[in-house]
C-alpha cells in the first residue's frame, strides 16, 4: 500500500515495550516523534509496570512472537517507514523475531535504524538477562546504522571494565563503531565526574563531545528513551546522524530542566511544551 499519510510527513516506527506510567518506553517514544513533527508507530513487544509493593521493581511481560510479527507486517505493508527505532525487547524469541521481520525487508528496510540498546531488564533472572544480551549483540545490532548506549551500555558493548573520564567514553564509542559500523551516540551524563553532562558522538570520522551543564547527580527515567526517539525523528526528516544527536541532547535538557522545576514525572514533550 505504500505511505498512507501527508507525503511530506516522516514516518517514524518504534519498535519497544510499553511503560505504564507514560515517561519512558513507547509511550515516550510516541509523544516524541509527534513532537517533533513525524507521523509514529509502535509495536509493542512487551508491558512494564513498576511494582509500588516491591521497591518499585519491573514487572515484565514479553508480548507473543507472532503478535509482533503481526504488528510488523502490518505497519511495512501500509506504510514508507523513514526511520526506526528498537528500544526494550527483553527475551531472545523476541530479538529474533524482530531481526528476522527486519532482515526479510531487504533494501526495503528503513535507511535508518537507530537501537536503544536495552541489554539489562531488571524483571529478568541473571541467567535469561546473559541470554538476552547476548542474543542483541548477535542479531540486531548488526542491523543498526545508529546506536546510543548509556554508560554501562557502552561498557558491555565496548568491552571495557570501567568508563571513568571522557576520553574513556570517546575509547568505547571507537569501539562499538569498530564492532557494528553504526554512528554511536555514546551516552556519560551524569555517571562521569564533572559538572557536565557529556555524551560521545563517533561516526568513523568525525568524533564529537556533546556536552551541557548537570542538572542534578540522579539520572532520569525515560531520558535515554526520548533521547533515541528524537535522534528517530530527525534523522527521518534528513538530518545527518550529527545534527540528529544535536537536536537531540538539547531535546531532552530542556525537559530535565524543566522537571527539575516543577518536580514532575520526566516527559519531555509536555515539560518543553509548558516551560
């Protein structure tokens, strides 16, 4: 069927799980491309909700394969998907589910897809978690063009033992490049010492430090979700992977700063569009 909507609207799809509370996850995500002026999808590929009874842990449940086959030949077979992005996943059926829908789009898949790369779902045992990462770092990263990993992210990726300085953030996003030839986006904020939140960009070539003042020691829920969305949408309206990070990191330091003034729940869109 082809596009369905304003041609001159880009097409966003964020393949991730849902988060109840509304400030990460899809649901970010969603909130995310619209704000930045693309038309977003979502298959879902499992529910989340936090556990007031037990310390606020995960509860997780994976959605069913077939399920998310279905959601996937659905959307490619309506829509011209400009650019996606891969979030949560969380058990190695679903990875595999979703590198073999994408893999089976030859050049008709999406120019640009940008991975999240959730390796650790704290709802899960040791033992599936290992499974899981490993099943990630197998089947779709290899598919990605971009990738924007936090702190410990880039540790498991890189294989390094510890990031501790910039120049250690800048060794692991060489790295992760030299290891899927994705642009990476490797993410310090606040787990670096220093006044800054700093973050990585590395493309082969060109090696950039994004840098923008702390708001706090605590790092937000759901920032690294609307982070890999908006790095989605601007790359689906033609920015380059830079200019994608960019807009991107200023994106959500204005949503922290403007959390940090109303002492609200993280949600980008609607404290940027209120502050």
């Amino acid at each position: 069927m082809g596009r369905m909507t304003d041609p001159n609207v880009p097409i966003t799809l964020t393949i991730a799980g849902s988060e109840a509370t509304g400030g990460a996850g899809a649901q970010a995500d969603l909130k995310t491309f619209q704000s930045l002026g693309t038309f977003g999808m979502v298959a879902l590929t499992c529910i989340v909700s936090f556990d007031p009874k037990a310390d606020w842990g995960h509860r997780f449940v994976p959605v069913d394969a077939g399920v998310i086959a279905d959601q996937l030949e659905a959307q490619f077979a309506c829509y011209t998907v400009d650019a996606l992005k891969v979030g949560m996943l969380g058990t190695p059926v679903t990875i595999e589910t979703v590198a073999d829908a994408l893999s089976g789009l030859g050049e008709a898949r999406p120019a640009h897809v940008v991975v999240d790369p959730v390796l650790i779902c704290k709802g899960q045992e040791p033992g599936a978690a290992l499974d899981t990462d490993n099943a990630l770092k197998q089947h779709i990263l290899p598919l990605a063009t971009f990738v924007t990993p936090n702190h410990f992210e880039s540790m498991a990726l890189s294989g390094m033992e510890s990031i501790d300085s910039i120049e250690d953030l800048a060794q692991a996003a060489k790295r992760i490049y030299d290891s899927c030839g994705a642009a990476v986006l490797a993410k310090g904020g606040v787990r670096l010492a220093g006044a800054a939140a700093q973050d990585v960009f590395y493309d082969g070539t060109s090696l950039e430090v994004l840098s923008a003042p702390k708001i706090g020691e605590v790092a937000v829920s759901g920032a690294g979700c609307t982070l890999a969305a908006a790095v989605t949408a601007e790359l689906a309206k033609g920015a380059t992977p830079f200019e994608a990070a960019s807009a991107a990191k200023a994106l959500v330091t204005r949503g922290i700063e403007a959390r940090m003034r109303s002492n609200a729940p993280f949600d980008a869109v609607r404290q940027i569009a209120s502050a």
